[in-house]
C-alpha cells in the first residue's frame, strides 16, 4: 500500500492535499526519516504524523459558516 493512501485512511479528518502537504514538509515520517507519498509501505513500518503547535499571538482563523 502506498504511504499516502495509508495515511488517507487513516487520517480521514485531514485532506488528501493537506496529507500530501505534511508529506513534502517532513511532518510525516517513515521509520524516523522524511519520504514520498509515492513510498510502498512494508509490515513493520512506523509512520510518524506530526503536528506543530500554532504560533503564539497568532490569531485562530475565523470560520464563516454559509447556508
């Protein structure tokens, strides 16, 4: 199975492009290091999905919500 697909389900709260995002920047890691979305995963492999904190004195975003 691939990593990103992996991940999609997962992580079904987080988007497909929001994955891939965390893939490109090293927030999501296969064995302790950085790979491609495209990686085959193997029994045994440990994926890591990070989360970085928001930023102090950055306002969360404002949601709208439209009917």
């Amino acid at each position: 199975m691939r990593a990103d697909a992996f991940l999609a389900l997962m992580a079904p709260f987080l988007s497909r492009t929001r994955l891939k995002q965390k893939i490109q920047t090293g927030d999501s890691l296969r064995n302790g290091r950085r790979y491609g979305g495209a990686a085959r995963l193997h029994a045994g492999d440990l994926i890591e999905l990070r989360w970085r904190p928001q930023v102090a004195g950055e306002p969360a975003p404002e949601l709208r919500i439209l009917y």
